[in-house]
C-alpha cells in the first residue's frame, strides 16, 4: 500500500488516499449519489425515477506531489497534454519498428529508438504570492536582536563622529598653524 494525493476538479490538493502499490496514472473518484425517496403508492402505471449519472468529485493522482508547495495543484491539462504526446510517440515508434521489421534481415540497420517526451512540472503552486506573504508574516525581531541592532548603529554613529571630530581637529590644527605663520611674517 501507498499514500498518494486526491485533488478535486480544480486539481487543489485535498488529501492522501492508501491504494495499491501498482497504482499509477490519474484516475477519477465520484460524489455518492443521493438516495432516492421512494414514490407513495398513487396507483399510477410504474415510473422509474430517472437514473442519475455519477458526477466526478475529483481525481487520484498516482504522482508524488512536489515538495515546498502551499497548496499544491495538479495541472490536469499538461498530464492530458503529455498522455495525448506519449501517445503520438508510441504510435509512431510502433510504425518506424514496423517498417523496420518488415525490412529483409540483411538490409536492416539498428532498429529505431523508443523514447519518451520529458514529462512536465505536473504539479504548481495553488496559491498567489500575495497568499503565500499573507501566510508568512514577516519574523518580528526578539528584544535582544532588537537591542543588537541599535547597539550596532550606535556605534556607527559613535564611529562617523569621532571620524567628523578627528577631520575638524585637523582642518583646525592646519587653520592654526597657517595662523601662526602669518603672525611670524609680520
């Protein structure tokens, strides 16, 4: 036995169902039917009720769903899209094998290749990025990372004022003693 997804008809993840583990492929569930309510004897002629088709509620999906995802979807149209391919593929691997098989032994080369399309991103994100933001607020800091942060730009601040300080006390030092030149030429 093995767990694998059940979506509904949109393809959103709804949960994990245990079948075989031959399983394989996307197969359709259906919603249970109503019961009917029986007819009071009126001594009509027998009228059946109609019969009700099964509505599909959804889908088991026998492909793991890729990790990291919110709200996992199962895109149905790229998994028909890539059944009609292999499909196509096969068909047409079967008749290259055809005309090769049907070729005398001696007039043969090596028989044609069998291979498979790549198989797309099945499963995508069912949530936007604004949903997926609104599910992760952003971390508000802790007292202490709060209070590292401003010891950090204290001292910055300390660091550009000593460094401001020591640039005036030079631009003085240069100022003086221009100063005193001056005073000594005169």
């Amino acid at each position: 036995m093995k767990a694998i997804p059940k979506v509904n008809t949109e393809g959103l993840y709804l949960e994990d169902a245990l079948v075989d583990d031959a399983f394989s492929g996307v197969v359709p569930f259906y919603a249970e039917l109503p019961v009917p309510e029986l007819p009071l004897e009126t001594g009509t002629v027998d009228e059946q009720p109609a019969k009700q088709e099964p509505e599909i509620a959804g889908y088991m999906v026998g492909l793991p769903v890729t990790p990291g995802l919110y709200l996992p979807r199962f895109d149905m149209t790229a998994w028909e899209d890539y059944q009609d391919n292999l499909s196509t593929v096969q068909e047409e691997y079967n008749t290259a094998y055809a005309e090769w098989s049907s070729l005398p032994e001696d007039e043969r080369s090596d028989p044609p290749m069998h291979q498979l399309p790549a198989q797309p991103q099945l499963w995508l994100e069912g949530l936007t990025p604004s949903e997926i933001e609104a599910l992760n607020p952003p971390k508000q800091p802790t007292e202490l990372e709060r209070l590292q942060q401003e010891n950090m730009e204290l001292k910055l601040a300390l660091t550009e004022l000593a460094e401001a300080n020591e640039t005036d006390r030079t631009q003085m030092q240069l100022a003086l003693a221009e100063l005193a030149e001056l005073v000594a030429v005169h």
